[in-house]
C-alpha cells in the first residue's frame, strides 16, 4: 500500500506527500478512529489521479500539541536580538515546551543586523545551556546559508512570537528552493487569516513547518519536580541532591545551588527555575 507523509489538513482533506509526484488528496476511512495530524507518516489506498482513502497511520515519533503536528526531527525556537527585545523569560518557557513535547529545539536570534553583539551574546549563553543557537537575519540573509544547511533531510518546525521575523526567515530559507505547496500564499497571508500548520517541502526529505499558535505550556499543572526535567542544564543536577523531595531552594546540600555556586548552571536559568517553582507552590 503507498505511504506518504500528510503535508496539510483542509476542509476535510489530507495532502499526503508519498515522496514524489506530488501531493496526493484523501480522505480519511471513515472507520478509522485515531486522529490524523500533519506530519503523521500513513498509508493509503489510491482511488484516481492523485486522489486516494488513508487507510491507517503509523506510529508517532513525537507530536507538539499546539499546534498539533507530527513526528518533528527538529524545532527552532526564533527570537529577535531586537525589536522586539528577547526576554530570558519567554525563551525558557519556549525551550521548555518543546522539551515537554519530547523535541530538544535550537535556537534562532534573527534581526542579528539590528544588535550583532547581543545576538551573538544570546547565542552563546544558550549554547552554555546546551542548546544549539544561530545568530542570524532574514534581511542580509546572513547565518542563513548554515541554518539552511541543517535543515537537510528533517521535517524542521519553526515557532516563536509575533513580529521576531519567521516569516522573513522562512521566505528567505524556502525562497526559490520550494517544491511543493504554495508558500507566496502562505507567508504573504494576512494577520487575520487563521493559519494551518502546514508543511512545506524544500526538496526530496527536507521539510519545513510553520507553527502558528504556539505558546509556552501554563506549567502551574506540573509537579515541582517536573520542572527540572524540562531543563537539561538543570536536570544534570538534580539526582544528586540530599533530600529526595529537594526543590533546590534552601535545602542542605542541595546539588543544584552547588552547581549554581560554581557557575556550571547559569544564574538566570535557575531564576527561571524559582519563579516557575513559586507559581506552582502559589497555586496550591
Ligand atoms: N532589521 C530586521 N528586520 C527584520 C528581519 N526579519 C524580519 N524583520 C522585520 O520584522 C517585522 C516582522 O517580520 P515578520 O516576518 O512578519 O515576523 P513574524 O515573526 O512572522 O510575525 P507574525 O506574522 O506576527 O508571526 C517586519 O517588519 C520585518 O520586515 C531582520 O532580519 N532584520
Ligand atoms: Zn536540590
């Protein structure tokens, strides 16, 4: 049976991509009960020219829930070194959702034209944190040539607020290379029209997907301790406190303060730690 990867969901429909030929559209069996989401890998039954019935989907290697697509081999989170100004904040919460969602992301800091220093000063405290982080700008087109380069056979999601320049981004990464799916459409689509997530292919295994909608998880539902797990920097620590049940606050020999202490976690990221540990405690 062909198999293919659902690029797009509309009206009812699915574009599945079977890798080449174009986009075929389906609908679903109706018997099926599992949801189908962009980025699932199915199968399907042909029934006329690029026209088919998906019959099943395979496992998920990961899904983000919001938007919600499937099985991304990687995420760039997206900030701008300027206008709008990054927050620590915000990229933490970002990092985190991903990591949540089970995809370790990247980072992008674009508009690097703006503030080259401060970009690159982001870059670098993300990479101390173990996150690959590319200062780059969709206007010079600089640090775009790399980026593009680790694009090559993944599906890439890419979030980030509004007005850091994604669309600039992915206009300039997509430019000419586009093979399928229409993406003038797409980035040149209004604020006001509501945005699928829908993948766009680059060239034979090489995809890439806009997330419109995503926003940090509301971490007030999580344990405490789940808090740590969402941050590697973090997390490498955080076994080997005395106590158990350690929040990493004012407990004795606590593993985590110790690594504070010696500048191997990152101040900031522990400030992140605290103020996301005193929401949860506050909503108790
Ligand atoms: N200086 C500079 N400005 C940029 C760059 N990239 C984008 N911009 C500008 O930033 C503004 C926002 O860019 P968009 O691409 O619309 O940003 P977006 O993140 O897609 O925003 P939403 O559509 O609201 O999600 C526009 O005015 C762009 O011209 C860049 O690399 N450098
Ligand atoms: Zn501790």
């Amino acid at each position: 049976m062909p198999r293919g990867r659902v690029i797009k969901n509309y009206n009812g429909y699915y574009y599945v991509d079977p890798g080449s030929g174009g986009a075929v559209e389906c609908r679903r069996r109706g018997k099926m009960k599992e949801k189908i989401l962009v980025g699932d890998m199915v199968e399907f039954t042909a029934t006329g020219a690029q026209k088919g019935v998906i019959e099943k989907t395979e496992p998920r290697k990961n899904s983000l829930r919001r938007p919600a697509v499937a099985n991304i081999d990687a995420m760039f989170i997206v900030m701008a070194a300027a206008a709008p100004d990054p927050s620590r904040f915000l990229i933490d919460q970002m990092l985190m959702t991903c990591e949540y969602d089970g995809i370790h992301p990247s980072l992008c800091f674009n508009k690097c034209d703006l503030d080259k220093p401060l970009a690159e000063e982001y870059a670098a405290f993300y990479r101390r944190c173990g996150y690959a982080a590319y200062p780059v700008s969709a206007c010079t087109g600089e640090g775009i040539d790399s980026l593009k380069a680790l694009l090559d056979g993944k599906v890439t999601a890419f979030a980030g607020p509004s007005g850091v320049g994604k669309s600039s981004l992915l206009m300039r990464i997509i430019g000419r290379e586009l093979a399928v799916g229409k993406v003038s459409d797409k980035i040149g689509r209004g604020r006001h029209t509501t945005r699928h997530s829908e993948i766009m292919k680059l060239r034979e295994h090489t995809y890439v997907i806009d997330t419109p909608g995503f926003s940090a998880l509301d971490f007030t539902h999580l344990k405490e301790k789940e808090i740590t797990s969402l941050m590697p920097d973090l997390a490498k620590y955080s076994g080997h406190c005395r106590f158990s049940s350690c929040l990493h606050r004012s407990e004795p020999d606590c593993s985590v303060k110790q690594a504070l202490a010696a500048g191997k976690i990152l101040r900031e990221r522990y400030d992140t730690y605290c103020k996301i540990e005193d929401s949860i405690a506050e909503r108790k």
